[in-house]
C-alpha cells in the first residue's frame, strides 16, 4: 500500500511493481495519463481533492475493485472507464461527462452526484425511485425518460423447494439492488443480474407471491414443495477410478458426503449427481449422505469390487508348482472396453494336474501375483482364471497372496492354502482298524476316530424326519445332545463378523435324489432379492458309498444325509468370505447317573490349522462330530479351514470357513454309534462310553446344478438335538445387529 499526501507530481511510475492501494491525498497531479504508469496489480485507487484533470483507462488497472476520486476536476476525458470487477465507485463532484458504463450496473456501491453525464444504463431508470439520490446535482436532469419500459426478466418465476424450505438462486436482467421497497427474502448476489431468494418452509403453505425488486419491478413467483431424498445409488469400478451415480431429488447446492468425507460432483442436476473416486477407496458399506443447507438426507449403500477378485484357489503343494486362482478379473477387449466376466464357467479336464481348468482365451493385462512378497510367474490368465507357479513352502497351512490388477489390489491370508502330509494317526486304531493317511479306516461294525464304537441295535432306537421342516428324529436314552448349524457370517478381511443370518419358516415337498433315493426338500418362505435356500433331507435306508470333493463316504443305514447351499450371497465386500457357525451341546434327561460322569467334558483332534473331529462326553455318552477339510468352490476341489472357536457357556462352537463363493454347499451327515458294552436299557456294563457320531463333510459348490444331488441353497440353519426321548435335525434362528460368540449364545 501507498499513501501520498499534500504532492505536487508531473509523473508517477510504478514499473514492475505489485502495488495493490494507491492513495493520492490533498495534491496536485498535473500533467496527463501518459505521463503516468500504474501497476496492473492495483485494487484500490484513492485520488481525494488532488486535482487530477484525467481518469485512469481499463487497460492499465483490470483488476480495479475501489475506485474513489472525489472532489476533483476531469477534463481530459468524458467518460468513465468501464471497470469490471468494481464494487465500489465515489466520482462525485469531479465534473466527469459523458455516459456511465454498462458495468456499473453490478457495482453494488454508487455515488456519483454532481457530475456531467448526459445518460446512464436503463438499469438505473428501472429503479429510479431507490437510485436516484446517486446522481444528484448533475448538471443535466436524469430521470425517467417519458414512456420508458424497464427491460426487467428473470431466468425463472417457478421453482422446486425442499419442504423445509431453502435459499434459490436466479439470474435475469435489471434486478435492482435490492434497496427499499424490495421483497425482505431477497438477497443480491450481483446487482441487476443474480439473485436469491429464501422460500417459506412447506408449514407456512404459501406456494406462490407477488415479489416486489423496487417500487417499479415486481413479478410472480410459483413453487411447488419435495423432500431431500436418495432413491438408489450405483458404484461402477473403472480401470482408473470408481465412479458414483445417485439418483434421487436434490436441491442444487447441496453437498455430498460418503462416510462423513465430503466429495464434490462431477456433474449434477436436480435428479442426479455423479461422483468420481480413486481406486483406494474402501470396500464395504458407505453411508452416502446429502447435506442441503437446513436439512439432510442419508442412503445405505454397499461398494463391491468386480475385480480382482478370488472365488478360490487349488491347494498348493509343499514343493512349489501350479496354483490356479478362479474369480474375476480385468482385461481389455479389442475395443479397448471392460470384458464382462461370464455367467456361466465351464471347467476342462487338465490331464497333467487331474485338476480343472477353464478355456483360456483372453490375456489379462498388468496383473502380478506374489505369495508371502515374492514375485510368482503366471503361466496363462485370463477374465476368470490365472494361473501362475507357486514357490514352496517349508510348513503347510494358508499363506498371504497379493494380486495387483491395473491399480486394484487383492490381498488375504485365507485364499492360498499349502497341503498339510499327516500320515501317522494320533491315536492308536483298535479292533483291527488301520491308519489311513491319518484316519483310523476301521473295518466291520466299528466306528469312530479309533474304531472302539459300534452301532446300537436297529430295535434300540427309531428315525424319522420332519413333514413341514428340515428336521429327523432319533428316539433314544438318556442324553440330550445338540448339534446345529447355528448360523452363516459373512467374515471381513480383518476377522470381524459383518453380517448373520438365519431362517425358520420353510416349504416342504417330496423329492427322489440320485444316489440317496426318497428326500424332504424344505424351501426357506424368507428369502430376499436373489438368494434362494432350500434343504434336502434324507435317510439312508441301504449302505451306500458317497464321492464329494475327492472324498469318500460309506453311509451306513438310518444315517441323516443333509445337503444345504447358500446361493447368491449378498457380500459387502468382493474381500469377505463365509463361515458357518456349529454348536454343539449336551444334558442329561435323567438324575440318574448310571455311567457316573454328569460334567460335560469337550475334546478335538486337528491336522495342522484345521479340526478333524471333536467329542463332547456327558454321564457316560459321547457326541462325535467328524470333518473332512475339503470343498468344491467353482466345481474346483479348494481347502476348506474348519475351526475350533472355544466353549462359551457350555456350548461347543466350530467355524467351517468359506471363500468368497457364489454358492456354498455344506453336506453333513448324522448317526447313532454305542460302545460295545453299552447297554440299550439305559445301564452301563462297564465305564466305557456310547457316543452319539456326526460326520460333517463340508463343500463349498458355485454354479452347481441341483440336479446333480438335489443340491440346495441355504443361507440359514439347523440342528440335531433332543426332545424328552428324541434326536431331532431341525432349524433354528437369530439375527442380531451385532455378531460375536456371545451374540449367537
């Protein structure tokens, strides 16, 4: 800034400088504008009483916003500049002539009286009445030509207005400034070309008004009344960004948040707004909220990945070699657009693996896979496959993956698993029994993980199943044992149980399933969108032999066999997988003691990460629970964790983990084994005990026709347990807002 006072000049240069106030005080500017430089950067230009006989041209000072010159005498000129960013002007009593520019109509602040101006912009005579006073005492009068018609328009006279009510904005031409005799609810933006306007709420029920921009100008307003509303919002991910389509009713300045982080349009208009993010952004559930100035709107959404994702992984062998990952993946067709990934996949015969592999096509584009940090070579990919050399690993047991596709990363310890040789038996197998890769293979009558248990006289106990829900009865002695599948979660990255759920509600019908002969198939009635649950039961009525994910099973007679498929899953993440939740539990039906053991008594046998098997023991009777950790996930035999989650409150939890599938199968089976020396009477012969087995096999199957074995989909659960004298496999459910071992209690 720069104040000059009582001077007498012929020339003022400021070359080169970045002056932003100049004030001339009580001086003598003599000579003319040539013989003075003003910087271009000058905002405020303050000449008072200096005699100045000239007036600065636009060219040298554009960026002008203060411009007073009082009480001087222009002759050199007879006009005044036409400034564009002014907002306030004083040229009174300084004897300037000519007309007054076009631009001073959107100077908010005007005084220039007593002067010589010959005309002036009709904006001024559309409001002479509140203007007037700023040209007083000019030597030629300026009012109001005879039969003048002020020019006066707004861009619009009918609006939408949020129930709360809302400040519009509009444009037009002559709006005045806002002075006496305008409406109270008007606001200046820009003289004479923007306003705004502060709408009554709904509650007032006004929908229109006479709204008055002086005593001369006024016009009809019209409004109609919504609400802020969010009716669907659309994540799409792009090889470069993600971007966010919300559809709804909104007002036009109103701010977006997702999450509470505020985000700014990309482009807007009353029913739609569209975002863009990075690629980092967050998987999972966003709260998309829209923020006006008195009022809010929120909308829960879900973003997913469709790529990279990994539905599942073959089981890698502890010397290294061929892995294949099957899931989604990005490539560019040859019109440079995302390829779709397909609805159907079709596995081929790979005659060196005796895996399945998928028809490779396409190539896959800036895709690296590492395990445990180090770089893997990929041999063949494409939108639905890659498959790529594993290194070898010294322990067995899941490992930590990274796949980076374009500028997305996926990222587990859960997916990749190396298989795990036990071939020694943990316990000693008895009544001839052999060890078996790990298990006791036992032979005749004998059962069990060491082959001591039989199975109890056919005229001991009676089966049947259930007409109107998933559920068969064992009639038996003693000991209530329970055995369900609780629940089914869906488990985030970080371990945490993001969603359960449950069913009760089911209709039943006869059907004849291959292999297994006459079944119950129970449809659940509570489904949503496109998930469908059905259940199959069936009772074994002759001894079979029963092939799943490279696994045998002989099914005795009057064994339960229960298939069970979680279809169409609805993630919140493309990085969540699925776990099924079992309990398991125990009491007597008698006070009577007759094996002397009433305390329940929980023990398990694993093979590295993974639960084998489990026995729950109470007053002399033993529940035994078997797992195979296999499963089939996009028809493809993958590693399926099952764990001990602990005893809460005397119930036994396991957790059958899941990848992230489009449907899951779990195909458990249920019988009855005793003790040699039981007693079906109810007396002990000795201190050994009876059990209660249930053999659980779990896969896991995407795209699996139910045709193949009745296969059905489930996304709820069930359970074994007793009823006075009766084993029951029946249904149960719960839906907590929050999920732990305690809430599933």
């Amino acid at each position: 800034n720069r104040t000059l006072s009582n001077c007498k000049f012929q020339t003022l240069s400021f070359v080169n400088s970045d002056l932003r106030s100049l004030s001339v005080l009580d001086g003598d500017l003599q000579g003319t504008i040539s013989s003075y430089s003003l910087p271009q950067s000058l905002e405020v230009l303050n000449i008072e009483n200096a005699r100045s006989s000239f007036l600065p041209t636009l060219s040298q000072i554009p960026n002008l916003k203060v411009f007073n010159i009082p009480d001087n005498i222009i002759v050199s000129t007879n006009y005044l500049p036409a400034f564009e960013k002014l907002t306030f002007v004083n040229c009174s009593n300084s004897q300037i002539s000519g007309t007054v520019p076009e631009t001073y109509c959107t100077i908010p602040n005007i005084d220039l009286k007593l002067n010589k101006f010959i005309s002036i912009p009709n904006c001024f005579y559309c409001h002479w009445s509140v203007v007037s006073n700023w040209f007083s005492g000019n030597t030629q009068p300026l009012g109001t030509p005879s039969g003048f018609v002020c020019p006066f328009s707004v861009s619009q006279n009918i609006f939408r207005v949020l129930s709360v009510g809302e400040m519009l904005p509009f444009t037009g031409d002559n709006l005045g400034w806002g002075l006496t005799g305008s409406d109270q609810a008007l606001h200046v933006v820009t003289p004479n070309k923007a306003f705004s306007y502060d709408f009554p709420p709904k509650s007032q029920g006004i929908t229109e008004k006479l709204i008055s921009f002086s005593s001369e100008v006024s016009v009809l307003f019209k409004w109609e009344y919504y609400d802020l509303t969010i009716g669907s919002v659309v994540f799409t991910q792009n090889s470069q960004n993600v971007t966010v389509v919300i559809i709804g009713q909104f007002d036009s300045s109103s701010k977006v948040f997702l999450n509470n982080i505020e985000y700014t349009p990309v482009s807007r208009n009353v029913t739609t707004i569209q975002l863009k993010l990075n690629t980092s952004f967050k998987e999972g559930f966003v709260v998309v909220r829209i923020q006006s100035t008195k009022t809010s709107t929120a909308f829960n959404s879900v973003y997913k990945r469709s790529f990279p994702i990994i539905n599942s992984a073959s089981i890698a062998p502890k010397t290294g070699g061929q892995v294949t990952l099957y899931g989604s993946f990005y490539y560019l067709n040859d019109n440079g657009e995302i390829n779709p990934m397909p609805s159907t996949i079709t596995p081929l015969p790979d005659t060196n693996t005796g895996r399945s592999l998928l028809q490779i096509t396409e190539e896959t584009q800036d895709l690296k896979v590492y395990v445990n940090g180090a770089q893997c070579p990929i041999t063949f990919s494409n939108s639905s496959i890659v498959i790529f050399s594993a290194p070898s690993q010294t322990n067995g047991g899941f490992v930590n993956i990274i796949v980076e596709n374009i500028s997305y990363n996926f990222t587990s310890s859960k997916v990749l698993y190396y298989e795990v040789v036990n071939n020694e038996c943990s316990q000693a197998c008895q009544n001839d029994g052999t060890c078996v890769a790990g298990s006791c293979k036992c032979v005749g009558d004998y059962y069990g993980p060491t082959c001591q248990l039989k199975k109890p006289a056919a005229n001991s106990y009676s089966l049947k199943s259930d007409e109107t829900k998933p559920s068969a009865t064992y009639s038996f002695e003693k000991v209530d044992f329970e055995f369900s599948l609780k629940s089914v979660q869906e488990i985030s990255i970080d371990g945490s149980v993001v969603k359960q759920i449950n069913t009760t509600d089911w209709k039943a019908q006869q059907v004849q399933v291959e292999g297994l002969g006459s079944a119950t198939q129970y449809t659940s009635t509570q489904t949503t969108g496109d998930t469908s649950i059905d259940v199959i039961v069936a009772i074994i009525d002759k001894a079979t032999t029963y092939q799943f994910a490279g696994v045998s099973m002989d099914l005795e007679p009057n064994q339960v066999k229960v298939s069970m498929n979680i279809s169409n899953w609805d993630y919140d993440s493309s990085l969540n997988t699925l776990r099924a939740i079992f309990i398991s539990s125990s009491k007597s039906t008698t006070n009577e003691d007759s094996c002397q053991s009433n305390e329940q008594e929980v023990g398990s046998q694993t093979n590295g990460d993974s639960l084998l098997s489990f026995t729950i023991k109470r007053s002399g009777a033993i529940l035994f629970g078997q797992f195979i950790n296999r499963m089939l996930s996009n028809k493809i035999i993958a590693f399926s964790d099952v764990e001990d989650l602990g005893v809460v409150s005397s119930i036994n939890y396991v957790g059958i983990n899941m990848p992230h599938c489009s449907q899951c199968l779990l195909d458990p089976d249920f019988s009855v084994l005793v003790d040699p020396q039981f007693d079906s009477n109810g007396s002990c012969k000795s201190n050994k005990a009876w059990v209660v087995p249930v053999a659980v096999v779990v896969p896991i199957v995407a795209v699996c026709a139910l045709s193949v074995l009745g296969y059905i989909v489930l996304k709820k659960h069930f359970y074994l347990s007793r009823d006075g004298r009766s084993f029951k496999l029946t249904r149960r459910g719960s839906r907590p807002s929050k999920y732990s071992l305690d809430s599933i209690k």
